[in-house]
C-alpha cells in the first residue's frame, strides 16, 4: 500500500519516532497541531502486527490513539486516513466523515488524562473503571446536572481532583464514554511501548 506520509519527512521517521512516545498530558489542554499531525502520519506509517488473525465474534479492540476530539465539533472522531495537509475522521455519532486541517485543534484521546489528588490518570484507565462500575452499560446522560455527575465520579474516580476539573469537562468524559458504549468500543489495545519494552 502507497505511504500515507509526506516523503520530505519519511527520511526522518525512524529516528524521530522514538523520540515521540504518546505521553498522557493533562485533560483538555492546547496541543501543537503540527506535532499533532506528524505522530499521526507516523500512526498510520505502522506496518500491521505479524500474526494478526481476527475473531468476528468478538468485539474489536480499540487504539484509543485514532479516536480523536476536534475542538468545536460535537462529539468524538475516528481517524480513517491521513494525507499530507490533511487527515480524514468519521464521526462515532452520526457516521460523517471530514477533513482536519493543521490548523484546526485536535487531541487524541490516548493524549488526555484526568487530574486527580494523586497522579493524573489516562483518559482508557478512567473508562476502564467507568465501564467496571456501570457493568458495561450506557452512564447517566451528559446533560444531567453537574452535581450528580460530579457525585457519579466520586463512584469511580473518588480522587479526582474537584477544583481542577470542571464540569465541562465532566460532561465531555460522560458524552465519549457513552459514545463508544453504544459502539462497542470500550475493549482498548494495550500502548505500543508496553509490547515494545517485552520485546
């Protein structure tokens, strides 16, 4: 399959790369667009596992690194392909897809954690338990009151940290949670570096 990378930056990936890892940053921060765009060329540049087999009667594991939040869209995007100024991204909640520019802000939601009394905590881990606590299925709606989202995640996250997350944030964390409930997508891939470093 032809590359989906530039080639005035193909000769730089190797090096470059592993001088990229996908570290947590805290939730809802700015992120370089630029930067941004290269780690997902290089996303996609990844050749497919050897071994790789698939079990249709079983969900599909999710790379949390190709489900995007586009500032200003509504909702949660998945990545389907990249180009060299632009990426394409299908929306979870109503299937359409749209170009993202570089100069649009985006952030990956493997990018984003949750500020707690005690170490931040990755975005996957906070719906790892949101998933355990609500038993798999649907959370209480985005659009209920902050109090009682608020009292919902002292359920699951009791050491988040209350003044530093708001409720919009609240908000967003309920609405991508219940977004990939309702699509079967809260089985998650372990990160990359984990398989790397046993290797």
């Amino acid at each position: 399959m032809k590359s989906l990378i530039p080639t005035f930056i193909s000769p730089l990936l190797s090096p470059i790369s592993l001088l990229l890892p996908l570290l947590p940053c805290p939730i809802f921060i700015k992120h370089n667009s630029s930067l941004f765009f290269y780690r997902i060329f290089i996303l996609l540049s990844r050749p497919p596992q050897k071994g790789t087999t698939f079990n249709f009667d079983i969900p599909m594991k999710v790379t949390l690194e190709k489900i995007l939040s586009v500032s200003g869209k509504p909702g949660i995007y998945q990545l389907i392909a990249g180009g060299k100024s632009i990426i394409i991204a299908e929306s979870l909640v109503d299937g359409k897809r749209m170009p993202i520019h570089p100069s649009q802000r985006v952030s990956s939601l493997s990018d984003i954690s949750i500020f707690t009394i005690e170490e931040d905590v990755p975005l996957k881990d906070v719906f790892e338990k949101m998933k355990e606590h609500y038993k798999g299925a649907a959370a209480p709606d985005h659009k209920s009151e902050g109090k009682t989202l608020r009292n919902e995640m002292e359920n699951f996250l009791p050491t988040y940290d209350a003044e530093r997350v708001y409720d919009s944030d609240i908000k967003k964390l309920f609405q991508w949670y219940n977004i990939l409930q309702a699509k079967d997508m809260l089985e998650f891939e372990e990160a990359e570096e984990e398989s790397t470093e046993e290797n």
